[in-house]
C-alpha cells in the first residue's frame, strides 16, 4: 500500500489508536478582571493577586493566555504573584502595550487531559468583581450565573 492508495488512508483511520492521544483543554480561568497597572519598564509577564492565583489554581511563572475583552487584543505570557487580597492585575514589559488601567480581561490556562482525565472534568472559573476580588466560590462552565455567559 502505497500513501496515495485510498486503502491506505482506510487503514489509517481504523488502525489508528486515540488512547494515547493528549486533548488540551481549558484548565482554569479568572473571568472579568480589572487591569490596576500596566508596567512597560518591567521585565515581562501579568502580575495577578495572589488570592486570585490560588483560588484558580494557577502557579507563579505558569503559562497563561490574557484575552483583553475592551480591545479584543490576545496573549500568552507568564503569571507572577503580587501580594494577596490586593485585587492587583497588572500588565507588564510590552504586554503591557496591549492594554490600559481599566479595562477588563480574562486570564486562563490550559492542560493537556489524556481521555481518561477528561471523564468528569470542568474547569475552575473564578468570577471577579471590579476591584479583582471573588465573588463567587469557582464555579464550573456549565453552571449558571445570572449576570454572566460562561460557554
């Protein structure tokens, strides 16, 4: 069988095996925060309030995705801690040209689930009110919460 034969890509399909496949998924994320600095001279990465980082189970200098909801604008970077209950999020070195004191971003990383992981997983989500502190304990995606659309 040669890779241009359609028998070949028949027993791709059905010799191929998911089991190992890795799937990755929302792990966690910290929905609404408030941007209460941008730092451009600082080395790199988004300062969150430590209580926040707990609550969403994320770990100083992971990997996390900020997604500016004022001007649509996306990045990864990495989070440090800044001192807990401060309500602090802060932008710094260039991603802090992404975004202004003020506007309203999510943070959120993600994990690579074998399918066995996946059976009963949901995501942790942290709900902020404007001074970044919680609002509600973690809630799951599918949960509802009046105010907010969580899909």
């Amino acid at each position: 069988m040669e890779i241009g034969d359609p028998a070949y890509s028949q027993t791709i399909e059905t010799d191929c095996k998911i089991d190992f496949m890795q799937r990755t998924l929302l792990f966690s994320k910290i929905h609404h925060c408030t941007l209460t600095e941008t730092n451009l001279e600082y080395v790199g990465s988004i300062s969150i309030d430590q209580a926040l980082l707990e609550a969403a189970g994320i770990v100083p200098y992971e990997q996390v995705q900020v997604v500016n909801m004022n001007n649509g604008e996306r990045l990864v970077t990495y989070a440090i801690s800044a001192p807990a209950n401060s309500g602090a999020v802060e932008l710094n070195g260039a991603a802090a040209r992404l975004g202004t004191r003020g506007d309203r971003v999510i943070v959120m990383t993600y994990a690579q689930f074998s399918a066995e992981e996946l059976e009963g997983f949901q995501p942790t989500v942290i709900l902020v009110d404007h001074d970044n502190h919680i609002i509600e304990g973690p809630l799951s995606v599918n949960e509802t919460a009046p105010e907010l659309c969580l899909t």
